[in-house]
C-alpha cells in the first residue's frame, strides 16, 4: 500500500473488545486525502452462516476512502473507518463489492453521508499477494452516500447507483456534495 499511496502523514489506531487493532492511515496527494485501513485484512472474513470459521482461507480486505482536502473536517472519519474495518470481526460481515456500509451517523461532522457504497478493487491499489492458501488481500475503495442514495441503491441496486453518478458526472470525492437526482426517469 505505501508503494501506491506513498508514506502515510498521520495514523490512529483503535482498538474494539474482542479484536485486532485497526488502524486508519492518512495519505495526502495534491488536493486528494486518502484514507486506507490497516488490520482488516489480519483475518479472512467468514460467512456468518458458516459453521467453523477457516482461519486462513477466505477473502481479506482493507478499506480506502478518498476526499478533496480541506473542503471538511474529514480528519474525523478515522473511527467511523476503523469501525467499518472491525465489522467482519464483530459482525461476522464478508465486506464485498457492491456492499452498502452503514456506520449509523455522519461519516465526519457535519457530512451528508452516514454509509458508503463498497467500489471495485484494482483502481487505485492492486491486490497484495499473500502465501497459498491464503487469498489475496483486496484494496476496497469506500464510496460516501447520502441517506437518499442509499435508500435507492437498496432498490435498484449499486450498477444503477454508479451509473446516475457517471451519467450527472458526481464528484465522489466531494466531501460536501449533494445527492444525485433520484427521480424515477432515465439516468
């Protein structure tokens, strides 16, 4: 990860009963502020409904979330990060592509979004290999949604979501931008 996104300038570690430590690193890039999880990928996630949690086999992640830089006080979104790192330890949640996370208030104060939308891996950072058995670990960028957003991602689904956001030309890296329009018409 530093090779992609260079040498963090500021981390904070948490710490939940009954799991790892998470850390949240903070990466700056021009006017880009990214944010990259570390310790999720510690353990492969685990299908709740599986009867003997696998303690090497099975997808591993780490989570990035990327913002312009001093449009908001984004600096508070570390816990809410390290939260969602924690939930496949606390949850038993398979964090995958297409996932809405929810962490139940505003990501940092003051912020439209109160859950993200989990994106594609190989973007911005590529796999990282890890020893057989073990999967690789996936680099998940964390997309923000308004409550609107999400609402209708549950309906129609996160293809539909990402393509009005394509189609209106959204700045998912807009810390304090507004929905999408929703309306039921085409994109």
């Amino acid at each position: 990860m530093n090779t992609a996104l260079g040498e963090p300038d500021a981390r904070a570690a948490v710490t939940f009963l009954g799991t790892d430590r998470i850390e949240v690193l903070r990466f700056r890039e021009g006017d880009v502020v990214r944010y990259a999880t570390l310790g999720m990928s510690a353990h492969p996630m685990t299908d709740p409904t599986a009867m003997l949690a696998d303690p090497v086999e099975g997808p591993r992640a780490e989570l990035v979330l990327s913002v312009r830089a001093g449009l908001a006080d984004t600096d508070k979104v570390l816990r809410a990060l390290a939260v969602l790192a924690a939930s496949p330890q606390v949850e038993g949640l398979v964090v995958a592509p297409g996932a809405s996370l929810d962490v139940g208030g505003p990501l940092w104060p003051g912020a439209p979004f109160s859950s993200v939308l989990v994106g594609e891996p190989g973007g911005l950072v590529e796999d990282l290999a890890l020893d057989a058995p073990m999967d690789p670990v996936r680099f998940l960028p964390l997309l923000p949604m308004t409550p609107n957003e999400a609402a209708w991602k549950r309906v129609h689904g996160a293809p539909a979501l990402q393509e009005r956001w394509l189609a209106h030309g959204t700045d998912l890296r807009d810390p304090a931008r507004r929905s999408v329009p929703l309306d039921a018409g085409p994109a």
